[in-house]
C-alpha cells in the first residue's frame, strides 16, 4: 500500500526531471544565433571595457579576457592556431588591464585576484590540451599572469605576500 502512495510522486519527480533535461538543451537555432552574436558582442565588451575606468572596468576586461581564452580553447580545438594565439594575446592583455583597473582603484582586489587566479586555472587546461610548439606563448602568458597575480597579492597583503616563503628551522 505504501508502495502505491509513493508511485505518483516518483511519476512527477520524473515528468519534471525529463522536463528539466529538454529545457538544458538549446535547439540547434539558438546555437546558430549565438555563434551569429557572439563577435558582436563581444566586440562590444570589447569597447565597453576599453572606455570604461575603476572597478567597473576591471570586471568588463576581466570578462573580456574569461571570453578571449574560451575563444582560443575553441579555436585550438578548431585547428586555427594562429587566430587562437591572437586571441589569447588578447587575453593576456584584457587580463593585464583588469589588474591595473583593479590596483587603480584599489577596490574588490581579492574578487580580481580570484577571478585571475580562475583564468590561470583555465589556461592552464587550454595549454596542457597542445602539442608542445603550440604550448610555449601559453607558458609564457602563465608566467606574465603570475607575475599581475603577485601584484595583486601584494597590493592585499603586502610585499611579503608574493615572495618566497621561509620554512622555519
């Protein structure tokens, strides 16, 4: 009997998860509408992020520079290398320019360093996916973002907290 009380529930739990699972999956002609708007856009952020100044201008380069590396990622898969390099020079220089807003105006320094920090994460899936040609200006852009990632460190905690740390003896 209570078997038969549970069994209209287990009906509409899976009606709804069905449901659930049709709505997640976007028809094939809001992927084409979204590739079509894409570079607008984020031309558009682009330009957004270009004239705008403080910590509204670190969060719109920051997602500039998220968007350019997934361009990249995209565009490696794609076996356009050398527009993928463009774009993650792009990046790299989105990703600069949200760390001198950010310094500049010396507000929500620790969300820019963890959003820098996520986009290192991310580079670094993108680049352990290449071949090793192709992997070196995404080692060398690691670096560079490492070095914007101290000086943002520095700027929360101080000098000492990019330098090496000293293991007690």
């Amino acid at each position: 009997m209570n078997v038969l009380r549970g069994l209209p529930l287990l009906l509409l739990l899976a009606v709804h998860c069905i449901a659930q699972q049709n709505s997640a999956e976007p028809s094939p002609q809001s992927i084409e509408s979204l590739q079509k708007e894409g570079p607008a856009k984020f031309a558009e952020l682009q330009q957004r992020a270009d004239q705008a100044s403080g910590a509204e201008c670190a969060k719109l380069s920051m997602r500039a520079a998220r968007q350019a590396l997934e361009s990249a990622d995209r565009l490696f898969l794609s076996g356009n290398a050398q527009a993928a390099h463009d774009a993650v020079d792009v990046s790299m220089h989105y990703a600069q320019r949200a760390v001198e807003c950010t310094l500049e105006s010396r507000k929500h320094q620790k969300a820019a360093e963890i959003e820098l920090r996520g986009l290192i994460r991310r580079m670094n899936d993108v680049a352990r996916m290449l071949d090793s040609e192709e992997r070196q200006q995404l080692t060398d852009a690691l670096a560079e973002l490492e070095k914007e990632r101290d000086r943002l460190l520095q700027a929360i905690f101080g000098p000492a907290a990019a330098g090496p740390k000293e293991q007690p003896r």
